[in-house]
C-alpha cells in the first residue's frame, strides 16, 4: 500500500524542535518534505546535539532527530529571487508550514494573504510562542519559557524547592504533534470542499492543554495545582525505594488497589471508595514505604504484574532502549550504510502505526540545500539562471 500521505507537497519553513518535528511526521507519513533554510542561517538545531563533532558538521542530533525523509533547499527570502523561488514553489505545494514571529512573513508578502491568492488550495500552518493575536503575539519563545509562562514548572518538582522544567521539551514536541493533526484536518476538509486554509498553532495554547485537568480545576474551584513530587491524591499512585531503586506504582483505581493490597498482604487497608482512600493516605503510604523496601525491583515488578498492578522501576534512557519491548515495536528506525557517514544513526520515527499504510523512514538527513539543483531544475529554471541566483546570494 502507498502511505497515506503519497502525493502531498510540503514546504517546511520551521527551525529548532516543534515545526521541524511537525514536517517531519507528515514525511513519515508518505509526504514530500522540502525543508527550506537560510543558506546565511541555516536551522540552529543542526548545532545542537550531543556529538560536537555533528554540530561542526551542521547535523547535530537535535536536528538529525527529525531530519529524515525531507529534501533539503538552501533559499535566501530577503532576496526577491528567493521570494521567488518560493512562490514557484507554492504553486505545487499543499501544505506550508513556518515557525517565524506572527508578520514576519506579511512584511515579506508570503503571508497566508498572499501566498492563497497563487494557490488557494493551500493549507498554510503557522507555529509561533503566542500567536498571532493578543499582546505577547510578537515574543518569542523556546520550549523552557513556555514551561515557565504556563505554569507547568511551577507546578514541578517536591514541594518548597525551586521549580522544574520536564526533563523532555515536551511543550516542542506536543506543539509539532498539534500542528501535524491540524493540517492533516484542513487537508481532511480539503478534500470535501477543495480550498486550503490557515492554520494557527500558539505553543502557549498548547502548554495550557497539555495541563488540562489542572486548569479545569482551578477555575472550578481555584484549587491551584502546586508542586507535589511523586505524590498523588491516593498512596497507592506514588514512587517508594525498593531495596535496589525506586519503584514507581499505580494502582490507581479501586480494583487495582485491591489488587495491590491482596498482593502485598495488607487486605486490611483495601478502601471501598477515594474518599476513604484519601483519608487514610498516611497510613497506606507508610505501609507502602515499609513493605517495599524490604525486597528488590525484580521482585515487585515480577509480583505486582503478576496480579495486573501498573509498575516500572524508574530507569534511565539507556535501560529503556535495551527492553527487549523496545526491540519488539517499530518506533526506531537505524540507518545502514545507505546512510553514508550517518550509518549507525538511529531516529524515532512516529508514535503510531496504521495497518494499511506505512509509516517508516525511508531517507536520511540532508546537508544544507542538498537538493538545491534538482529541486530548482524541476521547476523549470536552467542551469544558467541557477548559477546566477547562487551568485546573488539568492541559493546557496
């Protein structure tokens, strides 16, 4: 079968982690990707990473993450043959996405305005800090800031200590993911009606879903949501020392707290409902702490799963990635030597499967406008008028 998305050209304008991330799951699924940088400024997250020698190279592991499955095109849009170059582009493509400051794009004339007047089929995506409207619209952003404006590291972290920002930059990632569903919804709608739209996503908004629960329960109630740790309402959510480690336990609801209970021997502390669970939080957690430090991670988890308990010691990255459930799945792809000096190299591809289309990697990473001639050529300039826009400073 061909993926679902065969046959859909995007342009991915973004830098750093959530645009890049949101063009390259569209890739994973099937779609052209043209990735389109600065040849003064290329995306900073090729930088960035953990080999220093990558990010000499411009392809360091931040940008190596989310790079594969995209043609790469080295386009100066301070010039006007590169503003050009682009619009050209627009006419075949349906999809844009870019991660520059709300107007950015206006003051060049490529915003959603100008670009749907040459191609009204055009489903344009923009990702900023704020959005385009509201008085922060014009500040920029990364992933920590919006941890912090949001409330979310403010809420991090064991109670009466600094704040913490997730160890992830999940607020990226989950904007990628919110953009990616958003045009993957105006392509949806497309298809019904035939025109394109503009799609906004604001990584503040965002950051606010991803706390959902809690902000519904502030403006219920104005409960506000403060640092708690590894504590839960209940004792039987919680982490407690194994003998050899932290053990993280959740039996979150009434029949898996029986199930615990019956597990460890305590049948005396099984609650008949969460109002009592929550009353009686102290003498649980204190039986919790007691019982569990007496034997090892090995044989909770081997017990508590016995009896359908949720349980994980708490592992690094490393101890994750060598579970043979790991192996199993199909979330990591690893180049071979197609891949060239990135052989070896292995990337996250998606968080899920669909059973009649693919959704693999099937190109490494590209330098800086590796596609600069082909991709030019394919729109009809010569080689002549491509030696001359590289002289401009127009391409790389």
């Amino acid at each position: 079968m061909k993926p679902v998305l065969h046959g859909v050209r995007v342009l991915d304008l973004t830098h750093v982690l959530a645009g890049p991330f949101a063009g390259y799951q569209l890739a994973v699924m099937g779609a052209e990707v043209i990735k389109i940088e600065s040849p003064e400024e290329p995306d900073q997250a090729r930088y960035q990473g953990s080999d220093a020698a990558l990010n000499d190279a411009g392809m360091g592991t931040a940008f190596l993450s989310q790079a594969s499955n995209k043609k790469a095109l080295a386009l100066n849009l301070k010039t006007e043959a590169g503003r050009q170059v682009l619009r050209q582009l627009v006419k075949t493509a349906d999809v844009l996405i870019e991660n520059y400051r709300p107007g950015a794009f206006d003051a060049l004339g490529l915003g959603y305005a100008d670009l749907s007047a040459i191609n009204p089929r055009l489903v344009y995506c923009s990702i900023s800090a704020f959005g385009s409207s509201g008085p922060k619209r014009e500040l920029t952003a990364y992933d920590g800031v919006v941890q912090a404006y949001s409330g979310m590291m403010a809420m991090t972290g064991e109670p009466g200590t600094a704040p913490v920002k997730c160890g992830a930059p999940v607020v990226d990632y989950a904007t990628g993911t919110t953009a990616a569903m958003a045009i993957l919804a105006a392509l949806l709608q497309r298809s019904h009606d035939g025109n394109g739209q503009f799609v906004e996503v604001a990584m503040s908004d965002v950051a606010m879903i991803l706390a959902s629960s809690h902000l519904t329960g502030y403006l219920w109630n104005r409960a506000h949501p403060e640092q708690k740790g590894n504590r839960y309402p209940f004792a039987t959510i919680g982490c407690y020392p194994a003998s050899d480690g932290p053990l993280m336990v959740s039996a979150s609801n009434l029949r898996q707290q029986r199930r615990l209970w019956e597990a460890l021997g305590r049948t005396d502390l099984v609650k008949h409902n969460n109002r009592d669970r929550i009353k009686g939080y102290a003498e649980e957690a204190q039986a919790l702490t007691e019982i569990l430090a007496t034997a090892s991670l090995d044989h909770w988890e081997a017990l508590l799963r016995e009896h359908r308990v949720p349980v994980s010691r708490v592992q690094r990255l490393e101890a994750m990635l060598a579970d043979e459930h790991v192996r199993s799945r199909q979330v990591l792809h690893r180049f071979a030597d197609e891949a060239g000096a990135l052989a070896g190299l292995t990337v996250p591809v998606a968080g899920f499967q669909l059973s009649r289309s693919p959704v693999q990697v099937t190109s490494p990473p590209q330098a800086v406008g590796a596609q600069n001639q082909e991709l030019l050529m394919a729109l009809g300039y010569p080689p002549a008028d491509i030696e001359a826009m590289r002289a401009q400073g127009a391409i790389a």
